[in-house]
C-alpha cells in the first residue's frame, strides 16, 4: 500500500509547525527508533509522530531543535499518546530525558487482552487491514545519516495505522467489557522502573559454561570480559560485535600467551586479532596472575510457605489464561504474584493496597486469590 507523503523534519521552522498540529490533536501516534545493535549504550536516532491526517520524521539528532515541548506532549495527560509495545520506549524516553507518560493506548497490549495470539505489529496490520510491512529495514542503523527514502518510508509505516487499530481495538475493547481492564493496564505499563544498566565485573558469572572452568581460567575469563567491556565502550559498540559470549569462554579455557595462540581461538576473526589482539593477551596475563575471583552470594533461599504461595498463584494464573483465551500476564504479572506470596493478604482489604494489582483486578480476581490463600 503507497501511503501519503512523510514530512520529514530537521529545520527548527519545521518542528515549530509541526509541534503547533500536534498540541492541538487529542491523539498522537509514536514510535522511536534507536540503534542498540550499533552502539554501546542505545540512544533515540528518529522520532515517528502521526495525527489522524499527517505523518511526521523527526531527527533528534539535530541539536538546534529543542525537544522540551516534545516532552510536554509525552507527559501530558490530556493528550492520548499511542504506541504498540510502548515498555521499551518509554525506557528510552525516561533514560534520555527523564520523561514519564502519561495517558497511553498501546494497541499491543490491547490486542492481548482480547485473545489475538499474534500481537506483533506487522502481523496486526496483515490480519486487521491486510497490510504487509517490509521487513528489510529492521535492523538499520538509524543513528546513520543519511537515511534513505526506503528507509524514512519503513519508518512512517510504524505510526501510520496507529490511529485505525487502535479505533478497531477500542471497540472491541468496548464489545468485549474490557475497558476498564485495557485502561488499567496501560497505565501500569507507563510506571518505568529504569533497569540498570552499569558494567558488572562479576557479570562473567551468569555466561553458560563458567562453572565448568578451573578457578584460574574463571580468573582468565573475569579479566577477558572486563576487556571487553572497555573495548566496547571505547569503541561505542556492543559487546557482541567486539567478540561473543563463546569467543570469551575459549579465550579462558585455552588462555593464549602469543598471538599465534590467539589465532587458533575458534571464533577470533583476523580483524578481531588485528583490533583487540594485544588487549586480549595482557587480559589473559592479569588472569593468570590474579587471585581466583569470589563467588558471587547466593541468594537468600525464600521462606517454604512463600514458595508454596507463589506455586498456587501460578497455577491458579495458568488455568485463569487458559479460560479467558489470554496468556496468563494479562491475569497478572509476575509481579504481582510474588507481591501476594510475599504479603499473604486474607480478606480484601489487604489485597487493594498492593501497588502491583490495581484495583480492576483486585475487585474481578480478589475474591478468587482471597479463597485461593486461606483454604
């Protein structure tokens, strides 16, 4: 399907015009794209923004256009923002600008509450509107100028149906008696909890294989993947274009001393030999002469009647999904699961004030949890 013509924006006097349409829309459509298989930390590379009448590019990458009214948009509550999948960036807005949104539609989450087993956008648009998107751009680089018409256009389709599924799901949504659900729901999904993203040394711990190593090649490997880490933020890449997972666990089973040891490395490129070669062998060399590295603290083990709680809850979620045709975290998050066996609430008015339910799924699945827990 040819769609309407893109405006796209990199001049202040264009975003000027652009932001006068868009505060004035009760709805705007949004979606970002980012560059996280192309750099260290991933950032905002374009803005996609539709009204029911207009498509908008926006380049954030231009530092004459202020984005503070584009905030004000975001955390506006009487504006409608609509995205589908929104977690990941409404992540990116609170990281980059500390933004946090308020009033969202995600189509995405809208479609799982109404039983639809294949939620993802472009399989949304094929069966809603038999609208079939171009994958090819996917995994562009978007923080790379300059992008190509192809590109701006792949982006566009992101936004462009926004507007017509969500009116097809909120009436469904409506047919459905599930409203109040969807609006619960959504606002759950704008309460971002920002994940912590800072290099672990100790992180060499959680890569499959670790255990099986000597305590000096666990050594080796702690001070290979602290290289790593260091080549990449040198480098702004990600880990995994300065060498994978199993590149490091063979660099500290083999602990190479030269470069010709190095080369014999299964999954070492000659280019990787060329650009992290000597960083390697001096990381091997610290490993060799560093003390074995302490074993990360287990976990405090849960008390037998939380566990027990949890496992009913979790069953009790299962079968719950299966009868309304859901899965089983349009019930209840996982979350909220450990919320309850942790707090182990017997009548209804210790479960309302759990911050992790609310209260459309307090009031429909309390009274089921509330017997579930005291017979």
């Amino acid at each position: 399907m040819k769609l309407p013509a893109y405006q796209l924006i990199r001049k202040v006097n264009e975003w000027q015009a652009c932001l006068e349409i868009l505060q004035a829309e009760p709805s705007i459509a949004i979606d970002l794209e980012a560059n996280s298989m192309y750099a260290y930390r991933e950032k905002i590379c374009l803005i996609q923004i539709s009204t029911p009448n207009q498509d908008f590019i926006l380049d954030p990458t231009i530092q004459a256009l202020d984005l503070e009214p584009f905030g004000e948009l975001i955390i506006n509550p009487e504006i409608q923002k609509i995205f589908h999948a929104a977690e990941y960036d409404l992540i990116l807005l609170k990281r980059e600008f500390g933004w946090e949104l308020k009033n969202l539609f995600d189509t995405m989450w809208a479609a799982r509450i109404l039983g639809y087993k294949r939620f993802g956008l472009a399989s949304m648009l094929e069966t809603c509107f038999q609208v079939k998107l171009n994958k090819r751009y996917q995994k562009s680089n978007w923080c790379q100028r300059p992008l190509s018409p192809e590109q701006l256009v792949y982006a566009q389709h992101d936004t462009h149906f926004l507007f017509a599924l969500r009116d097809r799901l909120a009436a469904e949504l409506a047919a459905a008696g599930s409203e109040e659900e969807a609006v619960e729901l959504f606002a759950a999904q704008t309460k971002i909890v920002l994940p912590n993203t800072d290099f672990d040394p100790d992180s060499f711990w959680h890569m499959q294989g670790v255990q099986d190593l000597s305590r000096k090649q666990q050594a080796v490997l702690k001070e290979v993947n602290i290289y790593r880490d260091r080549a990449a933020r040198d480098r702004n890449q990600p880990l995994f274009k300065i060498f994978g997972g199993r590149t490091l666990l063979e660099i500290a089973k083999q602990t190479p001393k030269s470069m010709q040891e190095l080369r014999r490395i299964h999954g070492m490129t000659n280019g990787q030999i060329h650009r992290y070669g000597q960083g390697v062998l001096q990381a091997v060399q610290r490993g060799l002469k560093a003390a074995p590295p302490a074993h990360p603290k287990r976990n405090k083990r849960l008390p037998d009647d939380v566990l027990a709680r949890y496992d009913i809850l979790h069953n009790w979620r299962k079968q719950r999904g299966l009868q309304r045709g859901v899965e089983s975290d349009v019930i209840l998050s996982r979350e909220a699961l450990w919320e309850i066996a942790h707090t182990n609430p017997t009548c209804m008015a210790e479960l309302e004030p759990l911050d992790s339910i609310g209260p459309w799924r307090c009031a429909t699945y309390g009274p089921e949890i509330i017997e579930l827990l005291t017979t």
